[in-house]
C-alpha cells in the first residue's frame, strides 16, 4: 500500500499542509501572513503564533480533501521541527503530536533546512484522479539519483552549502555568519522605502536596473573557508544612500539601479564562495565527483540568481537542479513531506510524544 504522509510546516510566517506519498506531491496548501505582519515591517512572533493557532486545522482540512485522501488512509505525520520562528514551530509540533497521537501513527521530526535540500527531489502528481492509482513504484523514498550532490539553501533566514552524500547524511561546508542572503535584500528593500516584504520588489526593480551602476564591496575574500558575510553589503548600501539623499532624495532611477546593483553584490559573494569551493574539490583528487549543485531556499525562485549559479557550476560541467514550481522554493510542507518519507522507516515510534520545538536545529545534527 502507498505509504501517505500528512505534512506540516508552521516554521515561520505561513501555515502549511500537505500530503506526500514518496516524493509525490498530492496537495499543498499554503496560508500567507504577509497581509498581517505588513504593518510590523516584519514578523511578530505573537501574531504570528495566533494566526498558525486559528488557520492549522482548515489548512491540513484543505489539504486532505485536495489530495482525495482521508485520515484513516494516512501512514504516518511528518511535521517541522525545527529550525524557525519559536512560537510559531511550537503550534506546528503541539498540533501534529496530538494529531498522530489520536491516529496511532508514526510522527516524523523533520529539519526545515533538510526540507529545502530535498524539495529538488519533489514531483507533482501527474492527474488529479491519480491519488488512488498511485503505483507502488511512487512509494520509493529516495529517487534514482547519483551523489554526493551540493546543496544550496538561499531564503530569509538561511544561507547554507551542503553536502548531500545521501538523503538524510549531510555535511554542512559553509554558512552566513551573520544576516541570510534573503533578509539582507529584504533591509535594503526597505531602505529604499519598498515596503514589507521587500525582497520580491527588488528582484522586480532589479530586472531593470544596472546591476554595474553602484559598485559594493565583496565581503570574506580573505578567509580560507566557505563562510559567507552580508551585514558589511548592508552597510555599503546604507552609506551609498545616506550620500546620495543628502543630495536630493533618490530618483526612480537611482532606486532601480541601486535594487540591481545591491542584488548582483549579494548573488557575486554567493557565486564566488561557490567557485572557491568548487575549485578546491576538483583540485584534490580524493573527494569524489558532485552529481550536481542543487538549489531550494525562497530567494531561489529568483531567476537572476539562477542564470549566476548556472554559469558558475557549467564551468564544472555540472547541472543545477531547482525545484519543479516556484511554490516549493518559499516555506511549505510538501518538502516537509518528501523528507519524512526519507525517514519514515527510522520513526517507527508511535507516540513521540517527547519532541519539542528545536529553533536552532543545524541540519545533519541531531
């Protein structure tokens, strides 16, 4: 039988549920709070939480009715654990231990982080009279693939390579040491006054500016590793504008080219942290060979940041792969999904009434 996965991810700002079998999506179902955190200029922990409280149990509703699958059907709940927004993990976790609990199913822990790094592996159901007529060979946890592979995570609050030996055996080579790439566009949107959530204007304001007309620094050239550094590009920009304002205030020009000029420097330390590493792996004949670069994370539905990674790792020979919708690549549970058939079979449990919210959980740890 299909082994059918309720997924729930409540990590930050949206309320998802979905419902997986495999790496099949069945259903999605995402419910924004942008609307309600606009007037904060960004999220409020406690509203945040209430709404995850009144919205989780019509969302995971909607999400099995999509999916033609009722809850007697389900072969186990997967839910974010963590990392993310505490109180917003909390209501995720409380709702999907008491949910499995009253099913006697198995509850699967699963890393947001890890989320991302699979959701490349994710499928969309073919027709929508599929569900039923689902193949055992869609049950298969792992897709054909060849590894190691890299992953890249690039969102709001992440900004992370990865090594993927295996699905479920990660080694995490680089990260940002301070701001993620997604939140240092989404402050600089704001210092140009483009509102909440800013990141998504830039990339419209970008496409048509310079990305040459205003030059920012290149942080962390100097270290011998793969970290990455995004609050030094913030202050650049800050500066820049504080000294063209004390001008006059900015002209629509000057804010599309500056939207271009900030996007490129972000996405140049990303490609050229990228590089190095790159660079040293094929220089030492005892790693193995990559199978590809992977991208997930909500700043890789930008296609700017694609066609840079792209032109970085064809110089390798290697493909990128991103996910098969934009939709996977912003916070939802059909990734959470395809993780938690991954581990499936290591949570056999069926109570796991002991998990609890991990905010800073790092993926490959436990």
């Amino acid at each position: 039988m299909p082994n059918f996965i309720l997924a729930i991810d409540t990590s930050c700002d949206d309320t998802s549920a979905a419902v997986t079998v495999g790496n099949t999506v069945l259903s999605n179902v995402v419910a924004s709070q942008v609307e309600l955190h606009k007037e904060f200029g960004g999220v409020f922990p406690t509203v945040a939480k209430q709404a995850h409280k009144e919205r989780i149990a019509p969302v995971v509703q909607l999400a099995l009715k999509r999916a033609g699958i009722s809850p007697s059907e389900l072969s186990a709940v997967a839910v974010t654990q963590g990392p993310g927004l505490a109180p917003a993990l909390e209501v995720g976790v409380e709702f999907a231990k008491t949910y499995a609990a009253d099913l006697k199913l198995p509850l699967i822990p699963v890393n947001h982080i890890e989320g991302h790094i699979l959701s490349v592996l994710a499928k969309p159901r073919t027709s929508s009279s599929a569900t039923r007529a689902v193949s055992k060979k869609t049950t298969t946890a792992v897709p054909e693939m060849s590894y190691p592979c890299l992953s890249l995570v690039i969102s709001g609050g992440h900004t992370e390579f990865v090594v993927v030996h295996q699905p479920g055996h990660y080694e995490r080579i680089g990260w940002t040491v301070d701001d993620a790439a997604g939140e240092a566009l989404d402050k600089f949107g704001r210092m140009v006054d483009l509102g909440y959530p800013a990141g998504p204007l830039v990339e419209q304001f970008a496409k048509l500016g310079n990305p040459r007309a205003f030059a920012f620094p290149l942080p962390m050239t100097t270290t011998d590793n793969f970290l990455m550094s995004f609050s030094g590009l913030k202050t650049s920009a800050r500066r820049k504008i504080e000294e063209l304002t004390a001008v006059q205030p900015l002209t629509k020009q000057q804010i599309i080219d500056l939207c271009a000029s900030f996007q490129y420097a972000v996405f140049h330390a990303i490609t050229y942290k990228l590089n190095k590493y790159l660079l040293k792996r094929y220089a030492d004949p005892s790693q193995p060979p990559l199978f590809g670069v992977w991208l997930g994370g909500g700043v890789a539905a930008n296609s700017t940041l694609r066609k840079m990674l792209r032109k970085t790792v064809q110089t390798y020979n290697l493909d990128l792969h991103v996910p098969y919708s934009k939709k996977l690549c912003s916070d939802n549970a059909a990734m959470i999904g395809v993780v938690g058939a991954v581990h499936l079979n290591e949570n056999t449990d069926t109570s796991r009434s002991t998990i609890e919210r991990k905010p800073n959980w790092e993926v490959g740890t436990l």
